[in-house]
C-alpha cells in the first residue's frame, strides 16, 4: 500500500516537473504575481467582513459546504438532497444576506479605500492611552456624565464609522471629556479608539438583543451589542449613578473603580508595536 502511494506521489512530481519544465521564466514572474494579487484580494476581503455578521453567516455556508459530501458519502440521500436545495437557493439569498456588506465594498472600491490598508499598518495600544481613558472616565463618573468609548482590537469597526464624525486625534483625556460634556454635539453616540487615536465619535452602535436588567441604559446595552460582534472592549459610565463598567466578549463588569479599570485594561489591551513602526525605528539606525 505504502510502495503504491509512493509510486503514485513520484508520478504526479514527475508530471508536475514536466510541465514546469516548459515554462518560461516570465511565465513564472507572471504566475507569482497573479497569486499575489489573489491573496491581497482575499486578504482586503477578509479585512472588509471581519467583525461583522458576515464572519459567522460565512462559517455557516462553510459548514453547509462541507455536510453535502459527508452526507452523501454516508448515503443520507435525503439530508444530502436537502442540503443540494439550501445551496442552490444560497445563489439568490447571499446577495440580499451581504447586501450591506456588498454595499460597503463596492463604495470602498469606488472611494479607493480598499486599496489604503496594509499588512504592515496598524494601531497599538500604550499604557499612556489607557492612563488617558482611565483619568477621562474618573473624572466623567466623578460628574454623572454618560460615557462610551469602544477600544479598537483586531476586529475591524469601519462600518460603525462611515456615519459617524471622524476626529483621528491624539487621545487625552481632556479631549474626552470635552467630546462627552453634556449638551454638546458629539454627546451622543460612542467614541472610537484606534491605537493611539479617537478615530471617530457620535458612533452608533448595535444594542444587544439579549435580555439584561433594566438598570441598564442604552449607552450599556451598545456595549454588549459591540463587543458581541467584535472583540472590541468598551468602557461606559452610568448618566445617573455615575458606575464605571467594562464590557468585554458579551459580558459586563460594573461597579469599577479607577485601579481595577486601568489593570482590565492593560490586560486586555497589551501593548504592541505594528511591524511599520518596527520597520521605520530600524532604518533610522
């Protein structure tokens, strides 16, 4: 069986050698960059759809995929005849699923924005931010303010933002303060943290469809509903009792103080250097 497998493998490297053989260096230099391309593509979709519903409803059409031989190799005739009609109908249900998906690419692709992300950007976390977000929280809970800012991670929170009003400033504590200050006009809505930056603010977010306790205000639930579909963390302060509460992977901490929120934080935010700084602090050597 092994001496079968083997004569078979040095077949296919054998065929595979033959046809290389015939090919020219620019075939090759063309061929390595039809699939780099092919993988930046997947690579910007992947980055489009993460931290959206599309991540999970994609899983479901994986696994679909996947039943279809399994069943029909174990002669489940009828699951397997079920399973072909789900697919064929998927033809004309994913367009009307990923219609606002679909939607933000195509603008994406229209604006150019598909093509400004890189594998070598990204946002990192300091300890100085957290110190910043933490001192803003203090003071805002100390004066019954209602707070949400939602910290970037890996999940991207582009969509949250398209409607929003774009800062990309530094973050500080006074600027936070200043955005949540009551009666202003980017009270409403949370605040958006990208790295060392407040992306966006006025963001609105989706509530949580779970049952919670009616203590918890809209400002809570957007943070359940944020951190439900990404991995973000957020950090809301009560309007009328002035809590300090985390909200990370669909849970709630309430009744923070200072101390507790900034080791929470640093935890779940560890500080990390993206490879273009890296890069950069190299070449100034």
């Amino acid at each position: 069986m092994v001496g079968q497998l083997l004569s078979v493998l040095g077949y296919l490297i054998g065929q595979l050698l033959s046809v290389l053989g015939y090919l020219t260096w620019q075939d090759v230099l063309l061929a390595l960059v039809d699939i780099a391309i092919v993988a930046y593509l997947f690579y910007e979709i992947f980055v489009l759809i993460r931290g959206t519903r599309a991540v999970q409803l994609l899983k479901g059409i994986a696994v679909l995929f996947i039943l279809i031989p399994v069943t029909q190799w174990l002669r489940l005739y009828t699951i397997n005849w079920l399973l072909v009609q789900v697919r064929t109908m998927l033809l004309v249900a994913i367009p009307v699923v990923f219609s606002s998906e679909l939607r933000r690419a195509l603008e994406h692709l229209g604006r150019g924005k598909i093509f400004t992300r890189s594998i070598f950007s990204g946002g990192y976390t300091s300890e100085r931010v957290i110190d910043e977000i933490v001192e803003a929280a203090g003071h805002l809970s100390s004066s019954r303010t209602g707070v949400l800012i939602v910290i970037e991670r890996t999940s991207g929170l582009e969509e949250y933002m398209e409607e929003a009003v774009t800062l990309d400033s530094l973050v500080t504590s006074e600027l936070v303060e200043n955005i949540f200050y009551k009666n202003t006009p980017l009270h409403d809505g949370a605040v958006i943290v990208r790295g060392d930056r407040v992306a966006a603010a006025a963001c609105y977010l989706p509530s949580t469809q779970e049952a919670v306790t009616v203590e918890l205000g809209s400002r809570h639930r957007a943070a359940l509903g944020i951190t439900q579909v990404s991995d973000a963390v957020a950090v809301a302060v009560s309007e009328e009792t002035g809590t300090i509460s985390l909200a990370v992977g669909g849970r709630l901490l309430r009744g923070l103080d200072l101390r507790t929120l900034k080791e929470k934080l640093v935890e779940l935010l560890p500080e990390r250097q993206p490879l273009s700084q890296l890069f950069r602090r190299g070449s100034a050597k």
